[in-house]
C-alpha cells in the first residue's frame, strides 16, 4: 500500500509538464451554445466555436449570417439570451466590456472606430489605458505616478506598437486626415497597446486595395507568430482566410454550418451552396 502511495506520487510528479503542455494545447477562446435574438430574429442560434491558442481562427458567411454579433456578444456588448463565453478556462460571459479587456480580449471594428479629432498617438494610447493604475484625478493633474506611468505607457507604445506596424511617420497626425487603409492600421495599433492574449479583427481588410490588404496580412501573421497573440477574425476575403488561417467556423442564419482546416472547408457541399448557391454547388460537382 506504502509502495503503490508512492508509485501514484511519483506518476504525479512525472505528468505535470504534460499538464503544461495540455494547457498550451486547449482552447483560449470558446464560445458554447450561444444564442442572440432580436425579437423574433434569431442572429445566434447555438453557436458554438474555439479558438486554439496562439492560432488564428477565422470565422466567414455570408452577409447577415450572424459573424458581427457573434464578436459583439464576444466582446460583451450583447448579452444572449444563452450561452457561455470563456476565456482561459474563465467563464466570462457576465462580464462587462472593460472587465474582459483588462482580462485580455481586444478587438477591432467593421467600421473604424477612432477619436477622428485626436493624433494618431493618442488614439493608440488610450488602448493602453485599462492596463494603468493611476486614479482619475491623478491622471488629470497629470502629476507624480500619473505622468511617470502615462510617460512608460508611450515608449512602449513607440517601441512596441507604432514601430512594429511602420506607422511612425504618421505618429502626430490627426487620424481625420489619414488614408482609410491608415486608419485600419491604427485601430489595430489601438488594439494591440491593450496587450492582448486574444485579438478579435472584424474585417481587417475591408474596402483595402490589393497593397494594403498584403500589408494587413504580413501584420497579422506577425502578430501570431512573434507575439504569440490568439488572432479570432471575421473576413470577406477568401484569399486572405485561406492563405493565413489555421482553423475556419462558416456560418449561416446564425448556425455554424461548418468547420475546419481551410482546405477541408472549403470543399464542404453546404459551405458551396451557402456562398454560390444550388448552381454554384453542381457546377463544382461538375
């Protein structure tokens, strides 16, 4: 009994870096059962999806089939009527926007979402500002551990960020007067000064020409790949999700009507039909 109270210790002992292992292996992001509507529109009907870490998943349909309120109900500014969300193992699904920020979702907007009468600096900034510890009234005085922490806050942010997205050039510049391709880059910038372990892009690339939209790619894959970031994104572009996603969630009428590795979902009969229709589905028979 001595010797198998050992043994079993022993095991124990042994099998914790595998637990390691398993933890960097399991989903970051999973999103189980969800379910939105809108009076009697169901945007949401049992999704469930994860994202594994330190990959990137991306999540296409048509337009309306639900992609937006799914990252809304993600990101907690929809609450569903079922579901959970989970990050790390967390159940967040009650949690407020800023409470799963500070806990490392960050995301971006279909629509680009920036301070148009501020510098692009200062827009990237305030994504930096739910990791500071100062009080209010210290960060209006702008005095002591305020302005020493808003000072570290922006060589980071010049170090880390504007640099690593080349948009130094355009630093001091309101973001009003940018390029829209600009603009995606800095909401991206935004996003990442939050630190994030999981960034939600919500078409990253929409309304790029051919140039900007290779240059969203490199950055993105940069992203994953020397950061290390679980990358969760919504795209349009086909050519772009097969070339840089590892995993793909099609949806459709708010139901996940497939998944997979890109080249597996792309020959799925329903994911053909629900992009070109019963024609487009025999002729790809054919």
């Amino acid at each position: 009994m001595i010797f198998c109270d050992h043994l079993t210790k022993q095991l124990f002992a042994y099998q914790i870096p595998m637990t390691d292992v398993e933890k960097q292996r399991a989903p970051q992001l999973e999103v189980t059962d969800m379910h939105l509507s809108f009076g009697g529109i169901h945007a949401l009907a049992g999704v469930s999806l994860t994202a594994r870490r330190g990959g990137i998943t991306a999540v296409i349909g048509p337009n309306g089939a639900g992609k937006t309120s799914l990252f809304n109900t993600v990101s907690g500014f929809y609450k569903p009527q079922q579901g959970q969300v989970k990050l790390n193992g967390q159940d967040i699904t009650a949690q407020p926007p800023h409470r799963r920020a500070a806990m490392g979702l960050a995301r971006t907007f279909q629509n680009v979402a920036l301070f148009r009468g501020l510098t692009v600096l200062d827009n990237i900034k305030l994504g930096g500002h739910t990791r500071l510890s100062s009080n209010p009234f210290s960060a209006m005085c702008y005095l002591g551990a305020a302005k020493r922490e808003e000072m570290a806050l922006r060589r980071e942010i010049e170090r880390d960020v504007i640099d690593f997205l080349e948009i130094d050039h355009i630093r001091n510049l309101p973001v009003a007067g940018l390029a829209y391709g600009l603009q995606k880059r800095v909401e991206l910038a935004r996003a990442l000064a939050m630190q994030p372990e999981v960034l939600m892009l919500d078409e990253p690339v929409a309304g790029m020409n051919r140039e900007e939209t290779e240059d969203m790619a490199r950055f993105i894959l940069d992203i994953q790949e020397e950061r290390g970031i679980t990358v969760l994104l919504i795209e349009h572009d086909m050519g772009l999700v097969m070339d840089i996603s590892n995993h793909v969630v099609v949806l459709n009428f708010g139901q996940v009507i497939g998944e997979g590795r890109p080249s597996e979902v792309r020959a799925i009969p329903e994911v053909i039909r629900a992009y070109l229709g019963e024609a487009g589905l025999h002729k790809v028979a054919a």
